[in-house]
C-alpha cells in the first residue's frame, strides 16, 4: 500500500480521485491516518448532496462517524489504478533484489525508471515522475 505521503503528494501534483467501491483511502487528520478505510456497498458509500461529495459510514458501529467530505480524505490508489494512470507509457517492471523497479517513458523519447520496496510506491513514484 502507497504511504499517506505518497498519497499527499499525488494529490498536490493533480491526480484527482473519483471514488469508487474498492477504493482505499484514509481520512487525512493526525488521529485516523493509520485507518484505513474501503468503499463499497455494504460500509462506506458515496453520496452526493447539494453537487458535493461525501463518504458516508453505513452501518459503522465502532465509529462516531457520519460522513465526511471528499476533500478530508485521502485517496491511496491501489496498484491496478496506478498502473492506469501510467497507461501507455508503463514500458516494463522488474523485481530487482531488495526492490521493485518501474520503467516508463515520461516523454515521447527516452525511458526512466523508479525503485521502491514496496511496488505501489513503486507506481506512485512514476506517476510522480511523470
């Protein structure tokens, strides 16, 4: 799983999240980073109200939760959505020793590449590269 960092710095460099059942994302306050939450049909939904976005927690019991708003949570994309978000300029991925590496191409010509222990970081960092 990418690390809330990872995650903070997608959104500052504009990736934006449309949210969706099997999402991850963590509520960005200092008690509830270590939680994470999913969407799906059964606990957390999105609903919208008056054209904004809000998670609602259905049927959470050990949460004092109702709902909250799109912009105080934070998406942690899993690795398939990352890999999308490379889409077509994903050239290969290799499990090296001690780490994964991720090789794109950032610009019509010439390829980079990026190394993480953990392969969703691996992604998050192309994304950034990008």
């Amino acid at each position: 799983m990418i690390t809330v960092q990872l995650a903070r710095d997608l959104l500052a460099a504009g990736v934006l999240w449309q949210p969706q059942p099997g999402d991850r994302f963590v509520i960005d306050t200092e008690l509830l980073t270590e939680d994470v939450f999913w969407i799906s049909h059964l606990t957390v939904e999105v609903h919208h109200y008056g054209g904004q976005s809000v998670l609602g927690f259905n049927g959470t019991t050990e949460w004092a939760l109702d709902s909250v708003t799109l912009d105080q949570a934070l998406w942690l994309p899993r690795e398939d959505q990352l890999r999308s978000l490379l889409g077509n300029r994903l050239v290969a991925v290799h499990r090296r020793e001690a780490d994964w590496e991720v090789v794109f191409t950032p610009e019509p010509a010439g390829e980079r590449s990026v190394r993480d222990p953990d392969l969703e970081c691996a992604y998050a960092r192309a994304v950034l590269d990008l």
